[in-house]
C-alpha cells in the first residue's frame, strides 16, 4: 500500500486543520512534510507530521 503522510497546519489565520497526503511508491523515501505547502494558506512553515 503507498504510504500516507497526514498533516496538520498549525497557522492560527488558516481554516484547514488536518489533511493527508498519499502518494504512489516512486516517491523518494526521504520526501517529508517540509516539502508540502498548505492547501489552503499555502504555507509551508506550519506544517507538522501527525503520528498516531
């Protein structure tokens, strides 16, 4: 199964909460959440991984 990578923005301006990335099994390995932007305020700062 490709993996999935779930996100929170932690922006106080922004409306999005959590969102999750899936991506296929050519992506590197080293790809993390410092490479996404937010879908909504489009920043890259507030981004953290969530670990369940």
């Amino acid at each position: 199964m490709p993996a999935t990578l779930e996100v929170k923005c932690t922006n106080g301006d922004c409306e999005m909460d959590m969102f999750e990335l899936h991506y296929t099994y050519d992506m590197p390995d080293e790809v993390g959440v410092e490479d996404f932007a937010c879908p909504y305020c489009r920043e890259t700062e507030p981004l953290e991984e969530i670990q369940l």
